[in-house]
C-alpha cells in the first residue's frame, strides 16, 4: 500500500493584541490561542515595532487609552505606513461615547469591541474581519497579476508594432536604395528637435515626453506613400522631367492614404497613426507655402512635418544618392540655414543651429558613407 501525503494546513492567522493592562492580555491570550497564533505588546511603540516585523499580523486588536503614545495615534501611524496601512484594526475600550467611535473610524479602524469584552462576540468579529482581509488579499494578489499581464502584453505589441514599423518603413526606403540608417537617422534628428523645442522655445505648449515618443516612433513612415511610385520615376539617376516629378510628389498624399486607412481599420483615434499620417503627408510643405501637396503656409503645417522636413533634408544632403553626392556635414547645415523662412520654421531652424554638434553625432553612429566637398543642389 502506498502512502499517501496528508495535505498541508494553512498556517494560523497572526493575531497582535495591544494593551497597558497585564490581565487584559491574559485574558485575550487565553480565548485567542486556541484558533490563531497570537503575539502580545503592552504600548503603542511596540505595536508599531512588531507590525512592521515579518510576518506581519493578519490583525491588530487595539487598545486605546495607554501610555505614551494612545490607540488612536497607532492606528494613525500604521495607516500612514504603506508597509502596514492593510492591517485591519480593531479598536478594544471601554469608551462608548459616539464621539469615540467617530475618532477611531477616522483613524483607521474598522471595527470596535467594547470591555469587558464578550468572548463569543470577540471571536465572531475577529473571523469575520479576518475573512474580510483574506479576500481583499486575495483580490489584490490577483489585480497585481492581472497588471503585470497587461503590462506584459502590452510590450509585446509594442515590440510587434514597431518591428512592423520599421518593416513597412524599410520597404519604402529599399525601393528608393536608401538604407535602413536613414530610418534611424531621421527619427533621432526628429527626436532632438523636439527635445531642443520642448525646453527652448514657444512650441514647448505643444510638446512633452509622450508625443516626443510618438514623434520618434512614428518619423519612419514618413515616406512610406513612395511604394507607390514606379521604378522608372523612383531610381532615376538624372533629373526628373515636370511630368515625372509630379508623380514623385504624389508619393506624400499616397502615404496618408495609407496611413489613413490604417485609422479607418482601427476604428479608434490613434496618436501615433496621426502623427505619422501629419508627417507622411506634410513634410515636403514649404514654410512659405511653395511646398506639396497642399502649399499650407507658415504654422498651418503641423509641428510634426515642420520637425520632419528639416530631418529629411538634413540627411538627403549628407547621403550618397542615385542623383547626386553626399555633403558634409558644415555644407549641409550652411544650406539648411540658408533656407529659414522659405523652405523651414524659423524656429525649428533655431533649435536645428543649437543641435548640430548632435546631428553630427547622430549620421556618425548610423553612417552608411562618407561626404564629399559642397557643390551646388537645389532643396
């Protein structure tokens, strides 16, 4: 025959009983040790001492006229403690004034037994509220694992979403025979001019830590409408013909379609997909209104393009391309200045003069290729 383990029993509950009068803990130690384990303290220091110890009580039985400090000002402290704020308290007094009841429920406690106490009545309130704690225990434990679930899960399709991001971004740079590093480039240049903004300028209202997140996130698709484009008018090496060049400009009105679509599909306002829908749409949009697609004028183009545009044209000039050679750095940002207030924001320009030293940085840790002396090339 095989022997069989006999389950293990739960522990007792831990019960604290504080009180200045030796015959009131015999007492209360007599009736209680029976059912839970139970530890003794005769002033309120030493409640606060032996609460904070592990493991800690399951219950506090209280009195509240002691020396030192009193039953009310114990509770108070246990409350204020987030260590020991879930131990439930049971005030045990001999007051009976209506106005004591109110001091106590103020101060934390939840219950009250009146001395000389009634020993059917005292284990009947102490299981009763010891039940109470087990499941608030137990709903807390399983409100703490439903968050980390969620937590957890909601990583995971963060990580999907911008590995799918990045994906989608990669194909329409690959079809341009950009490389992934303009992706990277462009999203940490985006990123510093909203840093530089947020702490620099009047834009600051428009900006904080979140939407520079999104900013960033969202700055690949910005050319993603250019899968749309044929082969023929995309990799020319020469220069595009009025006709081809207006089809290369559609690319931007074809990525908010795009992105649009992705919304319509949601059925949810995104900020992340606006941004990215703003950026796509608008980052070849001229300060002065001489842009495309919709020759919008001055902050009538959203902050998010105004940041992109600047991006963009920072790391085309300094990039090797099908149609022309790669700048330096000093000749790509000479050049961008040139153009405040035509092409770019003024104010973008500000913050992009006082972030060089990091744009610089940044096309150096994501380099594909290396500049070649400044020549002519229009914006």
């Amino acid at each position: 025959m095989i022997a069989t383990k006999a389950p293990a029993t739960e522990p007792k509950p831990t019960l604290l009983v504080v009180d200045d009068t030796p015959e009131n803990l015999q007492l209360m130690n007599a009736l209680l040790r029976d059912r839970y384990r139970v530890r003794l303290a005769t002033r309120g220091e030493a409640c606060l001492e032996l609460a904070a110890q592990t493991p800690q009580p399951d219950l506090i039985l209280l009195d509240i006229m002691m020396p030192g400090i009193d039953g009310y000002e114990t509770c108070r402290r246990l409350k204020s403690e987030p260590h020991t704020a879930g131990i439930p308290v049971i005030f045990l007094t001999a007051m009976t004034q209506e106005s004591d009841q109110e001091e106590g429920f103020r101060c934390g406690c939840v219950d009250f037994i009146t001395k000389p106490i009634s020993p059917a009545l005292t284990l009947a309130r102490v299981a009763t509220h010891l039940s109470l704690k087990r499941a608030n225990d137990l709903l807390t434990d399983h409100n703490t694992l439903l968050v980390k679930e969620v937590e957890e899960r909601t990583q995971e399709v963060q990580k999907v979403q911008d590995v799918t991001i990045l994906a989608m971004a990669s194909l329409a740079e690959t079809r341009d025979n950009e490389t992934g590093m303009h992706i990277r480039r462009t999203q940490n240049y985006v990123r510093v001019l909203a840093e530089g903004l947020l702490h620099g300028s009047d834009y600051a209202i428009e900006l904080d830590q979140k939407t520079i997140k999104l900013l960033y996130k969202s700055a690949p698709l910005h050319d993603i409408g250019k899968v749309g484009i044929p082969d023929g008018i995309l990799l020319k090496p020469g220069k595009l013909t009025p006709e081809e060049f207006a089809t290369m400009k559609q690319h931007a009105a074809l990525g908010a379609r795009i992105i649009a679509s992705a919304e319509l599909e949601l059925k949810t306002a995104s900020s992340f997909l606006r941004f990215a829908r703003e950026i796509a749409n608008y980052h070849h949009e001229n300060w002065d209104g001489s842009g495309y697609p919709d020759q919008l004028v001055g902050t009538a183009i959203p902050l998010s393009a105004r940041l992109m545009a600047v991006a963009d044209v920072y790391d085309a000039l300094i990039s090797k391309r099908c149609y022309k050679p790669a700048f330096s750095h000093d000749d790509a940002c000479e050049m961008i200045i040139a153009e405040t207030g035509r092409k770019f924001d003024p104010v973008v320009i500000n913050i992009f003069k006082q972030s060089a030293a990091d744009f610089s940085a940044i096309a150096e840790q994501f380099k594909d290729s290396g500049p070649i002396p400044l020549d002519s090339v229009e914006l």
